[in-house]
C-alpha cells in the first residue's frame, strides 16, 4: 500500500478504536501501516531540513540515475546512527 493509503487505514483503525461499527482491522496490518507512516514522516523531516543547495545535490544525483527514496533512505539511517 502507499503511503496515502497507509494513513486512510490507520484513520479507518482509529474511528474503529473509538467506537465506529467497523470490522477491527488485524494487528499485523496496523502494524505494518504504522511502520509505513513513520517511515514516510522520517522522509520528509530529512528532506525539510535540506538548505536549497543540499537538495539539489541529492536532484543532480537522481537525475543521473540514483534512487531518489534510497538516498533519502541512507540520509535517514546516518542520521539514526550518529
């Protein structure tokens, strides 16, 4: 599921949590989607704290063909170890 979707089922889990005559979603699913949001949030915090020259380095690269989320990816991760 992408991103947006992730966040329309937690959503969905959440009116079920507080009382909405829905089916309770699995567990497994709401952890999955949970672990999906936190990862796009992790995205976008590194990407919003770029300086403008930062984030064209990080286009210039995709545009020569890196992965523009693995990248994003590996900025994330460096920053979790240090």
């Amino acid at each position: 599921m992408s991103v947006l979707d992730n966040i329309v089922f937690l959503d969905q889990y959440n009116q079920w949590r507080r009382g909405a005559d829905i089916p309770q979603p699995a567990p497994a699913a709401v952890g999955a989607a949970i672990d999906s949001v936190c990862e796009a949030a992790a995205r976008y915090e590194e990407l919003r704290k770029m300086n403008p020259r930062q984030f064209a380095e990080l286009y210039e690269r995709n545009l020569h063909g890196e992965n523009f989320d693995v990248m994003v990816d590996e900025l994330v991760k460096a920053r979790a170890e240090s």
